[in-house]
C-alpha cells in the first residue's frame, strides 16, 4: 500500500495546475501536521499498549478488562499504519476527506480536528436528540444508570466510554458508547464537579471538599491533592478541568479563587492565572488555554505561558442569552458552544464572538433542558448534554 506521503503527493501534482498558490499552501500545511499528528498518535499508542501489556503481566487487574483494551490498541494502530487519505479537488477549494468509519475510530486524541477535514457544520439543522438516558422516572436516584444533578463529562479516547459526574449521588458513572451503565466509583468523591481523561487516569475535581482525586480509568482510587484554601495547591470551589498531555500540565477552574490553578502532570504546583472573576471551565488545545468565566468577557485565550492573546465578547442579536454560563466546549471550526444554567440553552458563537445559534428552552420535553450543565463533542460529532432538575438526564443530538 503506498504511503500517505505518497499519496498525497501523488494528488498534489495532478491538480498543480489548477489550484490556486493560496490553497496549495493551505493542501501542504494540512499535509504536514497530518503527519505530524499520525506519527504522535502512533508514538502515543505503542507506549499505552506497552503500559497495558505491562499490567496485565503483573497480574493485579481484570484479565478480561485488559484483553480487551490490548486488542484495541492492536487494531488501532494497523489502522493507523494502513491509513488512506484521499484528496479531492475542486476549482474552488481542497477537500480532505476520511473514511468516515475509520475516522470515529482514529479520533482517540480528543484533540480538535483540522478544518479542513470535515465540512462546517450546521447547527440550525440539529434537530430532536438521538437518545436521552438518566432520568429518574420511578427509579430511585442513587440507582445506577440514574442521575441526581449530572455534570461534567469526559470521554476515555480508548472505547470511548463516558465518564459522567453525578454531583448531589457522590460518584462517577460510566457509560459504553451504547449509553448502556459500566460501573460506578465513588471512593473519596464528595460533589464531584469537573473530570477530564488523560494516559489512563481520571482527574475529578471535588466542590465538597476542594480537593482534585485521581482515579485509574476503571474507578480505583490513586491519590488527592489540595484542601480549601488560597494558596499553592489549595482549592476554593474548583470546577471545570482539563489537561494537555504535550505539555504535561493540568489546568483546573476555581470559581471561589477567580483563577486558572495550573499542576504539573505529577500534581506539583506550576502556576496561576489570576483575576479570572467566576472561572467555571477551561478547555486546551495544541497551543491555546481557553478559559470561560461569568465575566464580560466570558471567554479569555491565553498561551501556555499565560500571556493573554484575546478576549471573546458575545455579541450578535441574542448575545445577553448567556446570563450564567456552566461549562462549554470546541467544537471542529472553533466555534463556541456554551451551556447556560440561567438561559436553560446551549449557545453557540463563533472564535470571534458572533452569536451564531441557540437550541433548547427551559422545558422538560426532549430536545429542551432543565439548567444544562456539562457539555462535551464525542469523535462522532455528536454533542452530548446533562441537564439537572426535574429532568437530571443526559441527551446526544
């Protein structure tokens, strides 16, 4: 099979002619960092599959568990080596495509895809949510598979299971990308508020006690760090969570402390940014801090060494729909997508501020929410949604 290099070069010289200087350019840049991002990727899944396989010859964990998981990571890196990438020409721009199944599988970054690998999308065409789980019905709310106050969502990159914080029950439910119940944990979970995903280790930050707990991606408890307070590694109401693998850090919101509190990958303290009134959530790329906050602006950038590169005011015909936001995410084209608790809506804007779109009303029908809180894209592209009281659910649109 010819190699990706190959065949995109192959592609790039039989439309020389006819493409533009300006989009040629833009056709080898998205070349490179696909390489780049394939030879990551690859580095990335032979050292966690050797990680596995080192676990499952020490003998102390679920044999079933860790098979599956090493059979995972086998198939996905043959894909990986076995990509094909084709190129589609047309007079007015370049077209990256994917093979659409081989794309959800290959999404296990959880970074954002390039522009030009997916088409815009269309949020005014949205529609009815897909599946709606968690609700209490005449089930009692500690049930498994049943919320009370659901939250933050991480998804593992590695079968895509969802790890869903469920506040007022005091632990992490799972889920399978079915929406079928896993498991639970709840060991030294008191009001888990924020989690993230990162090399097999589940970061919970905990509104009960201040603290931020990890956990092993099958719910056993490693090891906490923080108590409330103001200084160093201390916590004041900590909330939304993320980490950058590439820069080994770990960023975590503080409503209580008006600030971005910055840990290295080994919990040790790094930095702060300060005078972010109301942090609720921040959200990394490959070379951005995004931050979102109940302040006007609502969304601040800023680089990894914390120099601030913009601030996003919405703005537009409904721009005052976000009254108090709770979480929000990125989504393909760097628009905006933001849960509001007050507005009971999702909130779409572009990088530049420009209200775009808003779906859901304060309704318990579905398609409609009740305070929606945590918000997350799967490798699919669905956007996936809690909402809390009386409907304490989650929906995927």
């Amino acid at each position: 099979m010819a190699s990706i290099e190959a065949i995109i070069e192959d592609n790039f010289l039989s439309h020389t002619k006819s493409v533009s200087s300006e989009i040629r350019n833009k056709f080898k840049r998205t070349h490179e960092v696909l390489q780049e991002r394939e030879a990551a990727l690859l580095d990335k899944l032979q050292k966690l599959e050797d990680e596995w396989t080192e676990r499952y010859s020490e003998g102390n964990e679920n044999k079933e568990f860790l098979d599956q998981n090493l059979a995972m990571f086998d198939a996905r890196i043959k894909e990986l080596e076995n990509r094909v990438l084709t190129a589609k020409h047309s007079y007015k721009n370049v077209v990256l495509e994917w093979d659409v199944e081989l794309e959800k599988k290959l999404s296990v970054t959880g970074d954002i895809h390039l522009n030009a690998m997916k088409q815009r999308r269309d949020y005014k065409k949205l529609g009815e949510p897909v599946a709606t789980f968690g609700k209490h019905r005449n089930t009692p709310e500690s049930s498994p598979g049943v919320f009370c106050y659901p939250r933050a969502i991480a998804l593992n990159p590695l079968n895509n299971f969802m790890y869903i914080c469920d506040v007022n029950n005091k632990r992490v439910q799972v889920f399978n990308k079915y929406f079928e119940f896993v498991f639970q944990f709840r060991e030294q979970m008191n009001f888990p508020n924020g989690i993230c995903i990162n090399q097999n280790q589940v970061y919970v930050t905990q509104d009960g006690s201040n603290i931020l707990t990890v956990y092993s991606t099958e719910g056993k408890y490693l090891q906490s760090v923080g108590g409330k307070g103001k200084n160093e590694l201390e916590f004041n109401e900590p909330r939304g969570i993320d980490c950058s693998t590439e820069m080994n850090r770990i960023y975590i919101a503080e409503k209580g402390n008006d600030r971005i509190h910055c840990l290295n990958s080994d919990l040790t303290f790094h930095s702060f940014i300060d005078n972010i009134f109301g942090a609720k959530d921040v959200k990394l790329t490959s070379k951005e801090v995004f931050v979102l906050s109940n302040s006007n602006p609502c969304v601040s950038i800023f680089t990894y060494s914390h120099q601030l590169i913009r601030e996003i005011i919405p703005r537009g015909e409904d721009y005052r729909l976000v009254q108090y936001p709770s979480q929000f995410v990125l989504d393909e084209d760097f628009n905006f997508l933001i849960s509001d608790y007050n507005s009971h809506c999702i909130c779409v804007y572009s990088y530049e501020g420009e209200f775009a779109y808003k779906f859901g009303k304060k309704e318990v029908e579905r398609g409609n929410f009740i305070k929606p809180a945590g918000i997350t894209i799967c490798p699919e592209g669905r956007i996936i949604v809690t909402s809390s009281n009386p409907n304490h659910c989650v929906q995927i649109f």
